[in-house]
C-alpha cells in the first residue's frame, strides 16, 4: 500500500469532516514518485477546544510509524468545522523548497 494510502487510513480515526493528504515530494530534492514530503488538511469535531498544538500531538501520535521511517516532512493544517468555515474552506499554501540540491 502506498504511504499517501496508508496516512489517508489512519487520519480516518478522527472522524474527519474534510481531509486532504497531498504528496508534495515532487517539489524535493528526492528521486521521481517519492512519497517523503505530505501536506494534512483535516476538519474534525474532535478539535474543539483544542491548542494547535494539541491536535498535531494528536496526528503524530496516529502517524508514528509514518514519521520514523518514509516520511521526512508533514505540513499540518487543522481545523474545526468552524475554523475550516471562516477560513474560506481553504488553507495555506506551502512554500518552495530551498534546501538540497534546488537551493
């Protein structure tokens, strides 16, 4: 199964209203269809009242076995539904890679 899959899965333990995995290792300095670098967009109830910092907690707890071994690099942006709303229904988008061999 391929990572993307694997962390699309696992992310569904928090009940998403909206979820995105997008590959962003494309815009690396790693070889053609790595699956190293990811951006996380996830709406979820389970959020309220939460720090940021505690929902990341929350993911990287989910995606533990993800990060200690394929994945380098995961941008998280989480919202409630909420938060999601007022944001447009849109997130940041991620800046262009500046280190390796591209810089």
């Amino acid at each position: 199964m391929r990572i993307q899959a694997i962390i699309e899965e696992k992310l569904q333990a928090l009940d998403p209203v909206f979820v995105a995995v997008e590959n962003e290792s494309h815009r690396h300095s790693v070889p053609a269809n790595s699956e190293t670098h990811f951006k996380v967009t996830l709406v979820s109830e389970r959020f309220e009242g939460l720090m940021p910092v505690k929902r990341h907690q929350q993911l990287y707890a989910l995606l533990a076995d993800e990060l200690a071994g394929p994945v380098h690099a995961l941008a998280l942006h989480l919202y409630t539904p909420a938060e999601w709303q007022a944001s447009g229904q849109s997130r940041p988008d991620s800046p262009d890679c500046r280190g390796g061999s591209q810089s």
